[in-house]
C-alpha cells in the first residue's frame, strides 16, 4: 500500500534523472554534479521514510526550471491533482510560476494547470482570476472559458454561466444551447422563489426559444401552469415532451391524467395514451392503461392486456403488475403463490434505479437535469428495458 502512495515521487525521481542526463549530454559532461547527487540521495531518503512533502521539496529545487523541464513539472502536477494530493500540485506550479526567466507560452500553461488545481481544491475565487488571466492572454481561451462555466455552475451563477457559454460558441461554432436553455430553468426556478412567478415564466419560455427540445423547461412550465389551475395550458406544455424526447414520457404521465381529471375529460387522456403506445412502446403507458381497462371491463382483461404487452416488451413493473391482478380473482395456494411472487417482485423494484446517465453510467431514484457524477447536461434519462420502462 506504500508504494502506491508514494509511486508518483518514485515516477519524478525517473523524470529527474532523465532531466538531468539529457542536459548534461547538451553540456558534453560525463560526471554528474556531486552537489545535485547528494541531493537527489536526500531526496530518496526522505521519500523512504515517508517524509514526501519533504522529497517533493528537494526534487523541485534540483531541477531547474528551464524549456527542458516545464513538461516534467507540469505532468508530476497533474499526476498529483489526480490522485487527490492537490496542495502538492499547487506548490509545484506556484515554483513554475515564480521563475522569472520563463517564457510566455510556458507561464499560460502553469497558470491553466494552477488553475485547474483550484478549481479541484474548490477554491472557486483563485480558480477563476486564473482563468480569466489565461483567457486574457489569448491562450487556451476555450480550456481557460470552459472551466470557467464549470465555476459559475458549481457557485450557481447562472447568468455568469450563460455569457462564459455564448463567449464559447462565438469562440468555437460549438453549439451549446441545450446547456443555456438549463441555465435559464436554474434561473427559472430561483426567480419563482425570489422574485416573481411572471418572471419565472419569461424564465423558463426563454429557455425553451433557445432549445426548442427542451424537456425540462416544458415540465417546469406543465407544473406552473397546472398548480395555477390552468390545466388546458399545462396539458398542452407536458404533451410537448412527446416529440422533444420520447424517453421521458413516464415523467409526465401522472401530472398529465391529474389535469385531464380535473377538466373532467378523462377519455381524452386514455386516448392521448393509446395513440402514444403506438409508436412509443412504453410499460408506464401500458401499466396506466391497465388501470382505466379493470376500472371499465374486469381485471382478467386488464390482466390480458398487461401480458400481450409483456410478450412484446419484458419488465419487472409489468410483471408486478401482472400478478397484482391475477391475485384479485385467484383463490386458496395460487393466491398465497401470487402474493409470494409480488413481495419479490416489489422488493426487486425497491432496490432498482430509476434513472441512468448515458454518459458515465452513474445510476439514481432522483432525476437530474445535471449528472452529479459527470457533470454533463441533459444525458440523465429514465432507464428503459427489463429493469426500467
């Protein structure tokens, strides 16, 4: 366990070495300096004995910065800030940054790496003079922009984040709409709790100008309208997520049938979900159309529904459901067997993630429009198939 601790001062120890032999073939020496050579030992014997910040102190002062060894210190910072070992890093590209006699090109990288080590150790005001320094200076402008909308989304300063984003499609042609149309909903939904709900609304219909595809701003704006009681308007604004993205139809499905019962149209809605399940195979849409089936024939044919559509689509909540409703009109051991079989099924569920990024993999029961494992916008989606919808 040691020696994984302590492997990157062992790979430095490698990079001096290196360092060291090839300017001394530049200088046409054939002995190493006695004074670097009793430091380098120092050096290793600190690092033997676990006195790393020591080692690391020893090694940064025998090489010398110069263009032979600035990649050297970079990488070894970098190789810190991914272990973790962040103050490490902050000292070796501070000693970059302290050399008078390093070139331009050379100082903008230092600052970017010192930045990033920041910006790791969540201190977001050094982090962002840094960048804003490299920004300045007309180098890495899209590395030094990009984390900076990395800084304004973790202080949630939205409108910050927003003019970094536009500052990057100017820059790059890249088009970052998807992520400005969230930026807006974060706005959106601070401005219904801070300011107003009319401002809230220009909010969110901003959002959805700059992203037509939108989800998110269109059940936000289904919410509002609905808790406002203007259920028509709210209909129209969960529909809309149909055709933006098919994946999160079992997000508005219970909202939906609430605002068609209170417009008292409820035959609407079942034909809104049947029309649905024709192009968009979905065990929310079978399940919810299981239950208007028992309401209005029996619970056999809701049964026989539920299983046609198992045939064609497997799952576990439409297994659960299955049995749910062959338990009501079985008897005796068949039903005890019945009941036995929905615990499990239950259970299974209870343990099982809702929601899935198509990014990273990391998995949850809540959604998030921003992926806490990656970080990236918009690639958070209900899982689909055995285990999902």
């Amino acid at each position: 366990m040691f020696w994984l601790k302590i492997s990157p001062l062992f790979i430095f120890t490698l990079f001096i070495g290196w360092a060291l032999g090839r300017k001394s073939r530049k200088r046409k020496k054939h002995t190493v300096n006695d004074s670097l050579s009793r430091d380098y030992l120092i050096g290793l014997n600190y690092l033997l004995n676990e006195q790393a910040d020591k080692a690391v102190d020893i090694f940064i002062k025998m090489l010398q910065v110069d263009s032979d060894t600035v990649e050297t210190h970079l990488a070894l910072g970098h190789l810190f800030r991914r272990r973790g070992e962040v103050d490490r890093a902050i000292r070796i590209h501070q000693n970059l940054i302290a050399r008078p006699h390093l070139s331009k090109a050379n100082r903008v990288q230092a600052l970017l790496a010192l930045g990033q080590d920041y910006l790791k150790a969540g201190v977001f005001d050094r982090a962002e003079k840094l960048f804003q320094e490299v920004h300045e200076s007309n180098e890495f402008r899209k590395d030094s922009l990009t984390y900076l909308m990395a800084i304004y989304e973790q202080e949630k300063d939205w409108h910050q984040a927003i003019n970094t984003a536009q500052k990057v499609e100017q820059l790059t042609g890249q088009n970052l709409k998807a992520i400005i149309a969230q930026y807006y909903c974060e706005l959106a939904i601070d401005a219904r709790v801070k300011v107003s709900s009319e401002q809230a609304f220009r909010l969110v219909k901003r959002a959805m100008s700059i992203d037509k595809n939108c989800v998110r701003a269109s059940i936000l704006l289904g919410n509002w309208e609905a808790e406002q009681q203007n259920y028509k308007l709210a209909i129209k604004a969960y529909k809309r997520v149909v055709d933006q993205d098919p994946d999160f139809i079992s997000e508005i499905i219970a909202p939906l049938e609430l605002c068609y019962q209170k417009l008292d149209i409820i035959e609407d809605f079942i034909h809104f979900l049947r029309q649905c399940l024709l192009t968009h195979a979905r065990i929310s849409i079978v399940l919810t159309l299981s239950k208007f089936i028992e309401q209005s024939q029996d619970q056999q044919t809701a049964a026989n529904f539920v299983a046609e559509h198992l045939h064609q689509r497997p799952s576990i909540y439409g297994l659960r459901r299955l049995i749910t409703l062959q338990k009501k009109f079985s008897e005796g051991q068949a039903r005890f067997n019945l009941q036995l079989l929905e615990d499990l099924t239950s259970q299974l569920i209870k343990d099982k993630p809702i929601y899935q990024c198509t990014s990273c993999g990391n998995t949850g029961k809540l959604l998030h429009w921003q992926c806490p494992g990656c970080k990236h916008w918009n690639t958070v989606k209900p899982i689909h198939g055995l285990e999902g919808d």
